[in-house]
C-alpha cells in the first residue's frame, strides 16, 4: 500500500459512496472532499498519492488539482460520465493521468489506481528477472473435449514445482532440474477453463490487459494482470465473456509476450481448439508443441489433417509431442493404430481414471498435487519431461539424435 491515502473529489453522493468502497477493499486510506477548491485545501494540509475525481466536480480545475499537492506533481484520475466518449477526451487533454468510465467495477477501479501509483513510484512490484527468455509451450488439439486444458495445467504446475519433482518423489535435484518461474496463459479466449482448474477467481484477465495500453508498454505494469497459484503457478487467465475474444488481437499477443518472458523460464500456452492467426503465432514462437488427442477416429483424422497444414504453411522447430488422453474406459483404438496413422510415437499416455480426474477439476486441485500417486500423475510427469527434454537427457542420444525433435514427422 502507498504510504498516503488517496484524495477523492467528487459531489455526487453515489459516485463517493462508490468509490469510497471500492477503494476501501484492497486497503487503500481515503479522503472525501466535494469541490476542487476543497480538495486544494486539503493537499496543502498533507500528502496525497493520487487524486480521484468525479468528471463533472473537477472540470476545468484538472491541471491546478495536479500541481497543487506538497510533493509535486499529483496522478488524477478522471471519473467520466458514461457514453460520453468527448468527454473523455477533454478529461485526458486537460491534464488527467487517466480516465475511468462511470458504472465502473471495482476490480477495474483497483487495477486503474495501482497502475498510477506504480507508475508515480508510490508502490512497487516484485519484478525479480530471470536471464534469458521464456520457452514457449504450446498445448493443443483441433478436436475439442479431450482433456488439453488438464494436460497444460498439470504440466505447469509440475515444472513450477507444485507437484513435486519433475522427475518423480525423492529425485528434485538429481538431473539438475529445479522449480521454475512459470506462466500459464489461457488462450482459449472464448471459453478457457484454467482459472477452474486450479480454483482461482482472478481479477484480471487477458482481454484487461490487452485493454491497458500502458501496461502493454510496461511489463511491471502488466504484471498486475497476472495471478499467483498457491503452487506457485502465475496465470494470465481468459476472459470472464466470449464476446471478450476479439479484444485481444495478434498484436496485442504479441507485445504481452515480449514483455514478459524475461521474467519467466517457460510459458505454457492453453490455446484450446481453434487454430486462429494467434494460436499459429503461438506454435510459430514456441519450443514445444503438446497435441492431445483421444484414440478415435475423428480425432486422429484432425490431427493427422493439423499436421499436414503445419507442415505446408508453417515453418515449426518446435520440439513436437503427441499425447493420448484415455478419457473413457474403453479403447476404441490401440496405440499402434496411433503410430501408424500420425507416424509419430506418443511421448505419454494418460490412463483412464473412473473419477480422479473429474473430481481433480472439480475440486480446483490439479492432479499432480492431490493425487502424486495415481497412475495418470505418473502419466503427466512423463509430459512434463518431454516438454523440456529430459528423455533426451536420460537417453543419452547421439548428437546427429539430439538435434531431431523429440518426435520427428515422417
């Protein structure tokens, strides 16, 4: 929290009322005053961090409000009447810092507010880098409902270490293979399960940030859009509404990437179903391809047609892993039946549970932290191996071996 409350300027007693609450619930101290020339008075009694006003209370006093305060130069923020899109404008010309729309939510109020602050000075985030940049890992399947979103977040919180070792119990540190700075992004944008996965209620999500053009430009900034499992896990979670998707856009994916893998070892990417121009980018960026798949027909058939317009229009280094998901007790086809059509191996195969899995989602607990026993945990730490290579490792290939992916198209 800063160390000086935050000065609220408005005369619509609702709009305080509002304010006031909202503020209130993530710690910040207050002080209400109705006119600009109160809220003059009370910057030259104390100190004030920021100043938030009610558009209609501070028009025309928006520059004399910032530079009235003790220490200087004072971020405002302007609250604008809904609709009301010159009027923001005007706000933003005369000086205001920024600009919220009246109706506002509350978590968008506090995402607002800490933005200025950060960028004031007044707070600070733990923004602690790592050399180097993420690799990216991108989870996939053209055919919906075959456990993809499962995969990726068990796999992430295996490497960041939430479910143990990657390599199994007692072996954290034997091959060199500590926890790592992980980032889960969902990118099924529509309909993206993460944040239920692992039992998570974000504030922020994807389509926030790719609204936040200072935040794009500033990953400090863009790091309040991100939350913090308990495992140690940080997401980047979908948007609350479908209609969200399309506020996200290949650009703005872009700039979200660049500006925060510094700060993490890898960045496993849920990108769902549907392969769109960001999820080609996506593949295109990453190190690793995860495509899940359930042994039938139809679902081979998309694969094996994924496969080859990859292969035609996309230029892929990835290292690049099938994995059979066994989401129903019978089998309807036999792995070799998987190898001859895709011609490829699966690097894992997920048995089939009769409830640990439903009930792992369920709960909000992934499997590889409540269940470290059961056979599919073993399963997904197969998956996290071959994410960052470890079968290469152990196997001890030749170099002519180690250059090839992990599963090389034929």
């Amino acid at each position: 929290m800063p160390s000086n409350p935050i000065l609220i300027c408005a005369r619509d007693g609702a709009l305080t009322g509002e304010l006031e609450a909202a503020l209130a619930g993530p710690g910040y101290a207050t002080t209400t005053v109705a006119s600009p020339a109160d809220a003059v008075a009370a910057m030259r009694a104390r100190s004030y961090d920021l100043i938030v006003a009610e558009g209609l209370a501070a028009s025309g006093a928006i520059a004399s409000l910032r530079t009235s305060g003790l220490d200087g130069v004072i971020p405002i923020l302007v609250v604008a009447p809904a609709n009301d899109v010159e009027a923001r404008i005007a706000f933003l010309e005369a000086g205001a810092d920024d600009v919220i729309v009246g109706g506002f939510a509350h978590n968008e109020l506090e995402g607002r507010v800490m933005a200025q602050l950060i960028r004031a000075g007044k707070i600070h985030l733990d923004t602690t880098s790592h050399s180097g940049s993420a690799e990216i890992v991108a989870f996939f399947s053209p055919k919906g409902g075959v456990g993809t979103t499962t995969l990726a977040v068990n796999t992430a919180v295996l490497l960041a270490g939430g479910g143990g070792s990657v390599l199994g119990p007692g072996r954290a540190s034997e091959r060199g293979f500590p926890p790592s700075r992980v980032l889960l992004v969902d990118l099924d944008l529509q309909f993206g399960q993460v944040a239920t996965h692992l039992n998570l209620t974000p504030r922020y999500d994807i389509a926030g940030l790719a609204s936040d053009e200072q935040a794009l430009a500033d990953p400090e900034l863009a790091r309040m859009y991100l939350t913090t499992h308990s495992s140690g896990l940080v997401v980047l979670a979908a948007p609350t509404r479908p209609e969200a998707d399309f506020r996200v856009t290949l650009e703005h994916l872009q700039r979200m990437f660049e500006g925060l893998r510094p700060s993490f070892d890898h960045i496993i990417v849920d990108l769902g179903s549907r392969l769109d121009p960001r999820a080609v980018w996506v593949l295109e960026q990453a190190g690793a391809h995860v495509f899940v798949l359930f042994p039938e027909i139809a679902a081979l058939r998309a694969m094996s047609m994924l496969m080859t317009f990859l292969s035609e229009t996309t230029p892929l280094q990835a290292r690049a892993a099938v994995v059979v998901n066994h989401v129903f007790p019978k089998e309807l086809l036999k792995t070799r039946d998987v190898e001859n059509l895709l011609k490829m191996k699966p690097a894992a195969e997920i048995p089939y549970t009769e409830v640990e899995m439903i009930r792992s989602v369920n709960e909000g607990v992934p499997l590889v932290i409540g269940r470290p026993a059961s056979p599919a945990t073993i399963a997904l730490r197969r998956v996290a191996q071959a994410v960052i290579g470890i079968e290469q490792q152990q196997a001890a290939p030749s170099k002519r071996q180690a250059r090839r992916s992990l599963f090389s198209r034929r």
